[in-house]
C-alpha cells in the first residue's frame, strides 16, 4: 500500500470495535420508532422525513422543510392552511453516517451536546440537570432534541400536547411521547422482550424510546466499506491513480487532513469557513438580527463566532447540499470554497441552494444574505488560508471524496419497513 507522497500519515482503518456494539433487537424496535410520525407533536413527520436512507440519510435539501410540509426530499412542498410551515428550518439536516463510533464526544453543528459532567448526568445540552437517566451513548440523548423542536418536529403549541409542554419546560415533553408509544400493544411487547428493565408496558420511557433509535441509527448506518476503506486494509488496486493522486492531495498539499483527520475524517473541532449566510438562522434571543453565529451561540465565547463542527467524510459524495447550512449543492464547489473561501463568499450566488419554494418566506430567505454589517462580521472570520490548486488536482480531490463512498453499507441492512405500530404513513 503507498503512503501519501507528502503531507500527514494515512489514517488507520475502521473496524467494528470502533463503534458501540448494537443490539439488534433494540435496532429493530427503533427501526420503527425512526420511522414512525407518532413521535411527532402532530403525528406528521418521522425522523426517517428528514435523515431517509434514500438521500444519504439527510433530506437533499438545504435548509429543510420541517412540521407541516408534506413529501420528501427535494420534492417536499411547505404545506397548504394552517399547517404550512412560518420558517424553514436553521440549519442542513446533518448526515448520520457512523455516529454510533465511541469516539465521538460532541453532536449537532454547533456542537451544543457533547460528553461531560457540568449537570452530573454524563452530557451538556440544551435540557441541562433535566436530561433524562439510562441513556446509552450521545447519540441516543441526540434523539431526544428533534422532539422538543416546535419547526422539527413539535409543532406550534396550539395544536398539540407536546408543542404545549416545551414551553413548560424541556423534560416536560418526553413522558408525553413516551405514554404514546408504550400504549400500543406492539411497541409494548417489543420493548419487554427487548429492554431487561422492562417487565411492563407502564417502564417504558423516553431513554429506552431513544436508545433503541440510537441502536437502529449505529446498526444502520454505520459504514467503513468504501474503496479508500479497503485501500487502508491492504488493498493496493482498490483506488485508481485519479483517486491515489487525490488522496496524496488531501493528505497532503491541499491539507484536507488538517481538520479531516484520523478513523472517522473529522478532528471533531470547530472551524469558520467563511460560508454564506441565508434562511432563518440559529437567531439568539438577544441576537440584533437575523444571523447564525454558530459554536458561539453554544459556548458563548467570541472566540467561537462562526465555527461549525467539522463533518466525518465517509459517503460525502451522497450527503449533498454541504455545509451547515447546505449552500453548496455541488461537491467540487465546496471543495473549492475551502481553497478559497473569501473569494467563494464574494462569488457566491443564490442559485447554488436547494430550497422547494415557499412564496410566503422568498423575502426573508436571504435577508443576512444581503445584510452588509452582518456580511462584514461573518467574512472577518476564517480559519483557513488560501491554496492553489490546478483544476486537475481539484478533480483528483473529489474523485478521492467518491472514493469515500461505501458499497454494501449504503445499501441499508434494516432499511424501510412496510408499516409502523401506529398505523400511520411510513415517509418512502
């Protein structure tokens, strides 16, 4: 096997040890809590509407049409009357490619849970002292946020028990969602043959609800079988000279590695790279206008104004649109936005979003956008300098991105079911 002709050493290769062991008959239970609307405030939208296997477990779009929109993927429409959605949602749905490893210790964009102490519970996140006991990994208190999020997955507070009891406060939600799957006699019957401590329907609660989703998310979607996978095992043939040259690129001149690094292709850190600003963001309450100022706004240092959480790589080539907020549709654009990222800003246009049209929304859409104080705040920071790159070599980079991409794993093991316990439509 060669080694890159320069730049950092090739990564050693992922095995199954590097992720949490599954228990698939808890898979199996949350293979249809994934995909069952009945976790929803209005029984509307599952997480399989927003993270489906079909789009590389994201939703294909920008910024995502959440609670009351109707359809999937780029087909998904805003919906009609008094359910149609009053704001996009803040941010691209991230792509949950190999969450359930054991070295991740930090979740979302703007990494606001991650492993600790600080509240005596094992995680900081948004629910504080609050957050429930007997969860099994972060990626299983992970699940319990789209819940209690009125544009994911609640709904506004008028129209459900759930939506209401955000606002009473966070912890308030999950027993609701909980009394909802335990009180049909299939998900009973699974979770007491599944869970030890369940010996009735009346022990379910939200952490066994969420760990089963976290077993089925880790099963499902964990992946380390692409070309450049085998390539770290051993095989010399398994990436062509295109790819070779862009794998000696990346780990190399181009310094892809600097952030993109180790197993998972991911320092796991926050970086500002400069990327337009569009949609609703992830506007603070005492934020002066509409922006998304990301790790700041978990960790409230200023030093962390824009930066994002670098994302793992593998199966990249499936995840598209890029970034936190999707603004590129294109691989080899947000691979070019890296070498360049002011001139990217600057060059950027509108067109290169994905987002299904919603009249009502079309002029706010790109408000920060056009915001010239908030442009100058956000193009001050970047922590990325320039690199030159020959179109050829930007082409041998992405043709090692393709490399990424898995072959059986991406195929799905448990995939969609036909139906869910609670009757209701399954999102395929």
């Amino acid at each position: 096997m060669c080694a890159p002709a320069y730049g950092t050493p090739l990564p050693q290769p992922l095995q199954e040890a590097d992720f949490n062991p599954v228990d698939l008959e808890k898979a199996k239970i949350g293979q249809l809590l994934f995909f069952d609307p009945l976790l929803s405030g209005n029984r509307n939208i599952a997480c399989a509407t927003c993270h489906h296997p079909e789009m590389g477990s994201g939703d294909g779009l920008s910024l995502g049409i959440g609670e009351g929109g109707e359809g999937l993927g780029r087909e998904r429409t805003p919906g009609q009357g008094d359910a149609k959605i009053v704001k996009r949602i803040p941010r691209n749905a991230p792509a949950l490619w190999n969450l359930g490893a054991r070295e991740i210790d930090v979740m979302f964009h703007d990494g606001r849970l991650s492993v600790s102490d600080i509240y005596e519970n094992g995680f900081d996140s948004p629910a504080q002292e609050w957050l429930p006991e007997g969860l099994d990994s972060i990626l299983a208190a992970q699940a319990l946020f789209p819940m209690t999020a009125e544009f994911e997955m609640a709904g506004n507070p008028k129209e459900n028990q759930i939506a209401g009891a955000v606002y009473d406060r966070i912890d308030s939600v999950w027993p609701i969602v909980a009394k909802r799957v335990r009180v049909i006699p299939e998900y009973a019957e699974m979770f007491i043959a599944a869970f030890d401590d369940v010996d009735q329907a009346l022990d379910i609660n939200i952490s066994h609800i969420v760990n089963a989703i976290a077993a089925f998310e880790n099963h499902e979607f964990t992946s380390f079988d692409s070309p450049f996978d085998a390539y770290l095992g051993g095989d010399d043939t398994a990436l062509n000279a295109e790819q070779k040259a862009g794998m000696a690129l990346f780990f190399g001149k181009a310094v892809c590695s600097s952030c993109h690094s180790g197993k998972l292709l991911s320092d796991q850190q926050f970086h500002a790279l400069m990327l337009p600003h569009f949609g609703p963001g992830k506007t603070r309450q005492w934020d002066p206008v509409v922006r998304d100022v990301g790790r700041m706004g978990a960790s409230d240092r200023l030093e962390d104004a824009y930066r994002f959480r670098t994302p793992m790589l593998r199966n990249v080539a499936l995840t598209a649109p890029y970034g936190h907020n999707g603004a590129y549709d294109d691989l080899e654009m947000m691979v070019r936005h890296h070498l360049n990222p002011r001139a990217a800003f600057e060059a950027w246009d509108t067109n290169n979003a994905v987002l299904p049209e919603v009249p009502w929304l079309e002029k706010a859409d790109f408000r920060p956008f056009d915001d010239k104080r908030e442009r100058q705040r956000l193009s001050a920071r970047a922590d990325i300098d320039e690199i030159v790159l020959s179109d050829a070599e930007v082409a041998q980079v992405v043709a090692f991105l393709h490399s990424l991409t898995g072959t059986a794993s991406v195929k799905g093991r448990l995939g969609v079911p036909e139906s869910v316990p609670s009757g209701l439509e399954v999102p395929k």
